[in-house]
C-alpha cells in the first residue's frame, strides 16, 4: 500500500513528495537520549533488539503516521543504524505500507546504497556537516553531495543547527528542496538564540521540518506541540517516541493541534 493511502495527519508536499505533518524520530532508536544517561541507557537496552524499532515503527503506520526520519551513517553511533534501516524494512513487509523514509546524510553515495531497499523519497545533509561549513564560511563540497543525492531521484536538503551566516543556504545558490532545524520552545540546540531561528525560518523559500520539538524530552509534549506549530512557518515535525505510550500521547497531541488548526482555517473561510 501506498503511505499516502494509509496516513491519518495532514499532509504537505515536498516537491512532488507528499509528506506526513508527522513523522517518527529516530534518535532513541540509535541509543541517544541526550536529556540522561540512564535515559539513553534505557534505549540502548530496549532498541539493541531490532524487534523493538520494528515494533514502534509499525505501531507508528497503524496510528496513521507513515513516516520516519532516520539517520544512516554506518558509524559513530551508540547502537548501528544497520540495524533501524533493516527494522524499517521489516516494518513496511509487515504492515504492507511503504513507510516513507527521509533521511540524514554525511557520505550521500554510500548512503543511498545504505538505503536502496527503502522507501527513500528526500534526504538532508546532516548538521554537524553544515552547521561547520557555516562556521568556516565555507560551503566547498555542499553542491557536489546535493547533486548526488538529486541525481539518484531523492530530493535534496539541509540540516541546519545555526542560523547565523545562513543566507548561502537560503539565496538559491544551492539545489536545498528541504530545511530541516530544532525548533522548541526553549531554544535548544538553536544558535544563536531562538528567537533568530523564528526570524530565519519565515523567510525560507523552501518547506522545514522540525527536529528536537520536545527538546528531547525537556518540554511536556502538548505545550512543546503547540508552541511548534503555534508560528505558522513549521510544515511538519519529527518527534523521537521511545514506548507505545508516548506515541499514543504525542501522536494524539498533534492530531488534535491539527484538527483545531483545520477547524480554524474553516471558520475564517466562512467568516
């Protein structure tokens, strides 16, 4: 089945990617908590069994959320990607569903091998290599990885952690179809300050989807949800859920932030 057919949030299109307003973090998948280390203990202990990724991730199709961005570099992390990419696919098998993948970048040749047995519709280079590019003011090489990607079918992006010295990023000087950034209420992992990111991201030219909108875990998860999409320059959100309990709560939270969203666009319609 197509996940278009199986997704119960609004979409918003990426290009021509259809892509759910909600989609499945990954970093407690891949052993990162970054709130405690007993937290991050936990997720290295639970989601070693791919069993436990692919559970989740089916979990998220049945709750109507076809969609999931993960990272795929094979090393550097505390529990191997490997491992999440092949759960990924036993969860599509599973459910019948071809879950939508986006995915973080730092090698995008031997990445998109990586992933060639997914669903893989736009990928990003990873922050850690742009937020440096932007601290060196020098983007050397950030032209030749989009290309690579866009030349496999796959739209390109960006994942931006900073936004000072970003109008390289924004002036159409690179082929970026998607931004990617934290963005939560207490300005975590947003340099230099929150507020700028609110000034920056209303001037993208292209959709954004946020990351860490929980602060990974700092914020209760319906005043984080709504502050998000509260601004009205967020087109969709990746939120990491380590339990069936949290999916349920955090996927409900939106939904209903959705609805009320819909209902509003209606009155004023009407008005």
């Amino acid at each position: 089945m197509n996940y278009v057919d199986s997704c119960r949030v609004p979409l918003f299109d990426i290009e021509k990617v259809p892509v759910p307003r909600v989609l499945l973090g990954h970093n407690p998948f891949i052993g990162y908590s970054y709130f405690s280390e007993a937290r991050a203990a936990e997720y290295r202990e639970k989601f070693q069994k791919r069993e436990a990724i692919k559970g989740l991730v089916a979990k998220s199709v049945e709750n109507g959320v076809p969609g999931i961005f993960i990272s795929c570099a094979p090393h550097g992390h505390p529990l191997p990607t490997s491992n999440l990419i092949k759960a990924v696919e036993e969860a599509s098998r599973e459910t019948g569903v071809e879950v939508l993948v986006i995915s973080n970048m730092t090698d995008p040749k031997n990445d998109l091998e990586r992933l060639a047995r997914l669903n893989l519709r736009i990928a990003v280079i990873h922050g850690s290599v742009v937020d440096r590019m932007q601290a060196e003011d020098s983007f050397e090489g950030l032209a030749g990885m989009l290309g690579t990607i866009r030349d496999a079918g796959v739209v390109p992006g960006v994942v931006m952690h900073r936004c000072d010295n970003v109008d390289p990023l924004l002036n159409g000087s690179f082929d970026i179809g998607l931004y990617v950034s934290p963005f939560n209420l207490l300005g975590w992992c947003m340099a230099p300050s929150r507020d700028s990111f609110v000034q920056i991201l209303g001037r993208l030219p292209k959709p954004h989807i946020a990351i860490n909108p929980l602060a990974m875990g700092r914020i209760p998860p319906k005043e984080g949800c709504e502050w998000v999409f509260s601004h009205g320059i967020v087109n969709g959100c990746a939120i990491g859920i380590g339990s069936e309990h949290e999916m349920n709560e955090d996927y409900g939270i939106l939904k209903g932030i959705f609805e009320e969203s819909g209902k509003q666009s209606t009155r004023l319609a009407l008005s």
